[in-house]
C-alpha cells in the first residue's frame, strides 16, 4: 500500500507499474530480485542510520517517511528511467 498526499494507493498500482516493462524499464524478475537483494541491506541501513550519529533534534521530529522500500524502488526506476519530477512520482 502506498500513501500520497494522504491518498491510499494499493498494490493493484504498484502491479501495474512494475508490470509495463515501459514504465520501469525492467522485467518483473529482475525488480523482485532487486527487492530481495537490496531490500534487507537499505532497513538494516535506515534503522542503523540514525544510532550511529548524534542526534540534532528529539527523536520524532524529522519527516514521517510514508513509503517503504518496496514503494520506493518503483518510484526510483521510473525517475532513472523518465527524468520525471517528484510531482508527476507523486500522481
């Protein structure tokens, strides 16, 4: 499930968008090995980030991040491959 501006949108969207070689520029295959290779290492890299550093501000106060690995790659395929801009991403 992805969440934009408020709006739910379902796994039948993220289908879609890796579905159409067009869109990513890669088979469904090669996304889900993606996902199964980077996917462990960039959480384990998101949850040691913040421990290893000082803190400037309380915990909580940074920006709520609202996607989730498997909701992010789709969106950095379609980036790499179209030039978009994060409004169109965001649609």
């Amino acid at each position: 499930m992805i969440v934009d501006h408020g709006r739910v949108v379902g796994n039948a969207s993220r289908a879609a968008i890796t579905n159409d070689r067009r869109i990513t520029g890669l088979s469904v295959d090669v996304i889900a090995e993606l996902v199964a290779e980077l996917g462990p290492l960039w959480h384990e890299q998101h949850q040691t980030r913040p421990a290893s550093r000082l803190r400037k501000r309380t915990i909580g106060a940074n920006a709520k991040h609202r996607l989730v690995f498997v909701d992010r790659l789709p969106a950095t395929l379609v980036h790499l491959r179209h030039g978009v801009t994060h409004d169109v991403l965001a649609c």
